[in-house]
C-alpha cells in the first residue's frame, strides 16, 4: 500500500492595486484614492481631477459628461438639494472613500424607471469607518503685509451617521479670500439653485458692487466671512422622513476699484473716471424643512419650506470726473418664502401620477443715497431713490408619467399666477431732510396666468432615442401703469415645439441634438416708465412692451468618455437666435449716462463651439487636456441717438493643461490659457489676454509634501509691460499614523497689490483696475477626528 502524505504549504498572498473606477450600469464608481497626490483638502479639489467630471471655479457648478449635475447626496440621501457646493466646498477629502456619478437620477424613488428627465448627480461613499460623529477641525493664523489685522482661515466639520441620521455642520471664519458658502456675494455668478429659481425671484434694479474676478476669489475677495450651516436627515419612523437644513451668513468685503473711459463718438472725444472706496455687508438667515410622508409603497406626499431673509448694505465714497467726490449707500433687503406640496403615486409599474403645488412670495426693498446730488448740481443737497418690488407665484400642476414597452412619455396640464408690483420714487431733499421735487415715480402692477399643457414621448429605437415634445400655452398679460392711468392687455396663445435626438455610437460615445422653438414674456424690469437712479451716473427707463420674444435653439454634440484608454472627446455646435428684445439708446456725456430701453422686433444671434480632448499619455506618464470654445455674438445697439448700429464679436478662449504623474518626488503641472475678443461695428475693436499657471509638487516623504506656484498674467497683450506675477507656497507635514498636520503658507510672494486690464468695445477703450489682497503667510493645524 502506498502510504500518503501531507504536505503544508506556506500561505500566498496575492496583492492587487484597486482599480481605479468602476462601471456597473448607469453609475461610474471612482475610487478617489487613485486620483490623489497629497495636494487635496477638501472634497471640491479632488472632484477636479476625475475623468469626466469639471468644476467651475468662481460658481462651484459640477458637470459631468458636458451636463450640469443636479446634487450631490451623501450615501444615497439629498442632504444638500441644489446647495450642493456647502459639501463640496467643505467636506474633507480623508472622509470619502468613493464618488459615484449617477446617470438618470431621480430623487423621487417612486420614479425609478419612469423619469426621463436625463439627470445626472454625484453620491459620495464614505469610508467604512465614518460613522456616528467624525469631523475636521482647521485652525489657520497668519498676517498680512500691508495690514495689521490677523490672517484667518479656520473652520470645524461635523459628520454624524447611524441608521437613524444623516447630519453635516460646518462653521468657518476666514478672511484670506475664500467663500465657503454655496452663495456667493462677491460677483455675479449663478449656483445651482439660483438657476432652477429664476423665475421665483424679483430682480434687483441697482445692481450690487461685484469685484473682478479674473483672478480667483483668492487674490481680489477682501472679506471677512462667518459661515455656518447645519444640515440634518432625520428617519423618524418608518414612513416619515425630515430633512432640515439651516444657514447663516456675514461677510464684509471691501474692494477699491478705478474706471476709466475713453469715449470716441460723433466726431466727439471726452474721458470719464469713477474712482471707488467700497464696503459691502451681505448678512443672510435662512431655515429650509422637507417632510416626506410614505402613504403606502406606492405613495409620497412630500412638503417643502424654505424662509430666507437677507440684507445688503453698502457704502461707496467716489471720486469722479465730475469734479464732486459722493458718498452712496445702498441699502437690500430681500425676504423670499416658498413652499411646494408634491404627490406621488406609483399605480403600476408602468405608469405613475404626481400633483404639484407651488406658492412663493418675494419682497425686495432697495433704498439709495447719493450725497451730493447728482439730480441737483446747483445746491448743497442729496437724492434718494426707493425702489419697492412684490412678486407672488402660484401654480398647479399635474404630471402623468407611463412607459409603453421600452418607450417613456408623460403628459403635463397645469395653471400659473405670476403678480407683481413695482414701486419707486427719485426725490431731491436738503440738509434737514425735506423734499425739495420728485425726479421720477413709478407705480405698476403687472399679472401673467398661464394655462398650460405640455407633452413628450421617449422612443426607444435600438441606439437611436427620439424624443418629440410639445407645449400648448395661454397667456394672459395685464400691466397697470398707476402714474400714467395707462393699461394694457395681451393674450395669446403659444405652441411650443422641441425635438431631442440621442444616438449611442458605442459603449463609450454618443452623439446628441437638439431643437426647439419658444417665446418669452418680459421681466418687469422693462416696464416701468419713470427714471431711476442705480450710481452716481446713470440714470435708467423704459418705453413698456408685452411682446413676446421668439426664440430658436439648435445643438449638435458629440461625446466620448473612454475611462479604460483614459480619454475623453467633447466637441459641440449650438445656435440661438431671438426675435424681438429690448434694446437700449444710451446717451453719454462726460457726467451722466442716459439709458432708455425700448421692444423692436429685430433679431439677435449667437453661435458657439466648443471642444474638449484630454488624454492620460502612458508614455510620458502626463495628463494633458485641450479645449477652446469660440463664440459669435451678433447684437444691435444705438448710442447718443444713432442709427441702429449692427455689431459682431468674436471670442475665443483656449486652454492647455498638462500634469505629469512619475513615480518621483517631483511632478509638474501647468495650464496656459489665451483669451482674444474681436468686435466689429462702426470700428474694429481687439482685446487678448495671456495667463499661465505653473505648479511644482514635491514629496520627498509619505510624511512631507509641498508646492509651489507661480501665477503669470499679461491681462493685455498690445502692453506687455503691465503684467503680473503671483507665487504662492504651501508645505505640509503629517506624521506617520496620526490624525493631525500642520502646514504653512504664503500667497502673494511678490505681493501685487492691485489689478489692472485695458479694454476696447463699440464706443469706448476702458481701464479698470481694482485692490488685491497683499502678501500673507498662514500656518494652519488640521486635525480629524
């Protein structure tokens, strides 16, 4: 008999590097890790370098694939709505494990299969051990050059999670030029949710003081910022959910800005100039409740508020041409309550009903003082303008959703009651505060109900997708000019015809289109009559209008995300061209300007093209990117009682990046961007501008790492001689198997203390040239816990 053995054999393991994404449907699963190279904070700075995903800088706005992402929600829940820049901006990156980008997205689960909106959000998975309460504490102090107050940039995160919550809170106070909130105050760009509210908001008349922003909020935001938000999802039984989110927010921001203007018209030469000391104090409450309410498994009832109260206030002291120096302030305070009652049933699975409720009231108050007069030049008085503004929306809607095979449709009835009214009045008062004449009042009220249908159907044609829609609308317009007992009705009936084509070459590329033909009403902001005052110069009104405006859309686009060759092609055409808008006779003299905007069916046109390539070459272990987009803007204008001038810019933006990823202690990253501007009108007008961004990074150890940064700007290049240089520096230590770092960091090395760009347009050339914050040096302790 042979006797067996046995043998014990040493263990093997088998160590594999995780890749770095995963597809599993309609959801790519990054694996944030594979991106990183040390240089990240916060959850924003690493969403930057996945493949297929680009961040806006100045707005915080995410698009994956070309789209504008929806929200962003933390292990599957919508705790940030539209706002979902307060967790980008302020999640800590060693928190998250996984960022899945989600296609089709619905956050209505009784949806799932029947929504055929096409949206695209981002889900953040947090590492395994992220649960109960978990945060990020930051403390930064430092100094300023040309300052004696301290540099501050310190803030606390708080994550907690368990089966029976989700929570995020987070306060910062900074002042070294960063915005932590999801609203922005220093310019004019738009959030998520400013784009999906339009049409709740009155719009501001008086415009707010903006800074530039061509270079970043860190460079040009003097502020001050105190943000704090707590934001909380709460499973209180099994059919009840509440998800609670607060906001508060107090900034001061101060900006000295120079303009000047060098005008050629009518034979006729004259320079103006505005020079501009402002302090600015946005201070905003804001408390928003969700309820949902799951009837059955079939059913939802789901009920929002959200109360938001918020005040501006601005004082500017201004040295003019005029020979005068001002003194302004403006005052806005803007209280805005909206509250929105949805329904859902599920019937079957193929088909679904939902009933919407919206109600929303607006009040916006702006009050403007100019000392000395700019109404009366002859005497020692001051003006003040008072704008009032009351907008109510109502509307009721209901959506049947259904699927016919593969097939999607879904049908839409519902009424709108938009009401506003418009108050204002321009008055000239003395020293003890009588009025001495009223310039200019206005007294509207202007209604639009609509009654509407609407309809689409999704067909599904192997890897053609056709989707025809349809809208049928009723207008009713009133507008009651008090002051002029002057009225005005307009009703009409609009069709409203679209078509969206969507072809899948491959698993990995696709070609889209679409077309669609509308019309648009006017916003009361063109249809008041009396002159109000917005600065120390310009004075605006308008010859009131209630023709719509004829609009023409077509896109053409072509898309390829090839995450395992690691490269992606965008490359997209769309036209727009619209009939019928309000156009503007501006009368300029060396002290006022005079802007009167009046409806003429003439036609404005623009085309845009854009492409995108980035690729990761194995070969030189680089990633590069490449995209241009190039605009043409046919507008018409008249000045100082011209003709109707016929005007044409061509812009053109490229930009370059290139990021090596070698198995060394040293990688380089550089992105160069060229900006040129053509306008062809009475005269040809050119603006260019070169910008370059240089990054070395440097790790000599797990536990050290560095940058270092240097910003070059030529902001036009017919003068070279005014450009400017910033190097920036950031050295972080974290010991090994700790849970803290210390770092230090120094912006504005060279310490340019201001700004300066020269531009040209149709009427004028323009300097303008605006304070930066100075030099500053910042040692900061991060601690997770």
């Amino acid at each position: 008999m042979i006797k067996e053995e046995t043998n014990n054999l040493d263990e093997v393991f088998i160590i594999g590097k995780k890749a770095p994404f995963k597809i599993k449907k309609d959801t790519v699963q990054y694996n944030i890790n594979s991106y990183k190279d040390g240089t990240e904070r916060k959850l924003q700075d690493i969403l930057k370098k996945l493949p297929g995903i680009e961040v806006n800088e100045t707005s915080g706005l995410i698009k994956y694939n070309g789209k504008l992402i929806e929200t962003v929600t933390l292990e599957g829940d919508n705790l940030f709505g539209h706002n979902y820049t307060l967790g980008t901006k302020n999640i800590n990156v060693d928190m998250v494990e996984e960022v899945e980008a989600i296609e089709n997205y619905s956050n209505n689960t009784l949806l799932k299969g029947l929504d055929q909106d096409g949206k695209v959000a981002l889900n953040l998975k947090l590492k395994k051990n992220r649960t109960d309460i978990s945060g990020n504490l930051e403390l930064g102090l430092g100094d300023f050059k040309d300052s004696s107050k301290i540099a501050n940039n310190s803030s606390l995160n708080l994550l907690g999670i368990n089966k029976f919550y989700k929570s995020f809170g987070t306060v910062s106070l900074n002042n070294v030029g960063l915005n932590n909130s999801p609203f922005n105050f220093s310019s004019q760009a738009s959030n998520m949710e400013i784009l999906q509210e339009l049409d709740y908001f009155s719009e501001k008349i008086i415009p707010e003081v903006s800074i530039l922003n061509v270079l970043g909020e860190k460079r040009a935001n003097i502020n001050n910022q105190l943000f704090s938000s707590y934001n909380s999802i709460f499973n209180l039984n099994k059919k009840l959910k509440a998800k609670v989110n607060l906001y508060y927010i107090q900034d001061k921001i101060k900006t000295i800005q120079l303009s000047k203007s060098n005008f050629t018209f009518n034979n006729e030469v004259f320079n103006t100039f505005d020079n501009t000391n402002t302090s600015k104090k946005p201070i905003q409450y804001r408390g928003d409740l969700e309820l949902k309410y799951f009837n059955s498994k079939s059913s939802l009832l789901r009920y929002t508020i959200s109360a938001r109260d918020e005040n501006i206030q601005t004082a500017s002291s201004i040295t003019s041409n005029q020979n005068t120096n001002f003194n302004t302030n403006l005052n806005s305070e803007n209280t805005f309550l909206k509250q929105h009652i949805n329904y859902t049933k599920r019937i079957s699975k193929q088909k679904a009903l939902q009933i919407d409720l919206h109600f929303s009231t607006n009040d916006l108050n702006q009050e403007y003082n100019i000392n000395p007069s700019f109404l009366n030049t002859n005497s020692n008085t001051y003006d003040n303008q008072n704008n009032n503004q009351k907008k109510n929306v109502f509307e009721l809607k209901s959506t049947f959703l259904g699927i016919i095979k593969n097939n999607k449709y879904r049908f839409s009835t519902g009424v709108k009651s938009d009401k506003q009214t418009f108050n204002s009045d321009l008055i000239n008062l003395s020293e003890d505060n009588s009025t001495l004449f009223n310039n200019a009042d206005n007294n509207l009220y202007y209604s639009k109900k609509t009654t509407y249908a609407t309809g689409s159907y999704n067909w599904n044609l192997g890897k053609l997708k056709l989707t025809p829609n349809v809208s049928l609308r009723l207008i009713n317009q009133k507008l009651n000019n008090h002051i002029l007992d002057d009225n005005q009705t307009y009703n009409i009936l609009v069709f409203e015809p679209s078509l969206t084509l969507f072809y899948k070459i491959n698993s990995v590329s696709f070609l889209s289109s679409n077309l669609g033909l509308n019309k648009n009403t006017n916003p009361i902001q063109y249809l008041y009559t009396g002159n109000i005052l917005i600065n120390n110069r310009t004075l605006l009104s308008n010859i009131p209008n209630l023709t719509l405006q004829k609009n023409q859309s077509y896109s053409l686009a072509y898309n390829k995300n090839d995450l395992f060759n690691q490269s992606q092609i965008m490359l997209g055409v769309n036209y727009i061209k619209q009939e019928g808008d309000f156009f503007s006779n501006t009368i300029i003299t060396p002290n006022s300007n005079t802007v009167n905007f009046f409806f003429l069916p003439e036609a404005t046109e623009s085309t845009n093209f854009n492409f995108s390539y980035s690729k990761f070459i194995s070969a030189l272990n680089t990633n590069l990117k490449l995209s241009t987009f190039h605009s043409i803007f046919k507008y018409k204008n008249i000045v100082n009682n011209s003709q109707l001038r016929n005007n044409t810019t061509n812009q053109t933006k490229s930009q370059l990046f290139l990021k090596t990823a070698f198995s060394t202690q040293l990688n380089f990253e550089n992105e160069t961007t060229h900006d040129y501007s053509k306008t062809l009108s009475e005269l040809t007008f050119t603006n260019s501008a070169f910008q370059n961004n240089f990054k070395i990074i440097y790790k000599p150890s797990k536990q050290i790492y560095g940058t270092l940064t240097a910003n070059f700007f030529i902001p036009n290049l017919k003068k070279r001689s005014d450009s400017f240089t910033f190097i920036d520096t950031e050295i972080w230590y974290k010991p090994k198997n700790k849970n803290w770092q210390l770092s230090i960091s120094a912006s504005n090395l060279t310490n340019e203390n201001s700004f300066l760009q020269i531009q040209n347009n149709d009427v004028s050339i323009n300097t303008f040239s605006s304070d930066l914050l100075s030099r500053s040096l910042l040692l900061k302790f991060n601690h997770n816990f």
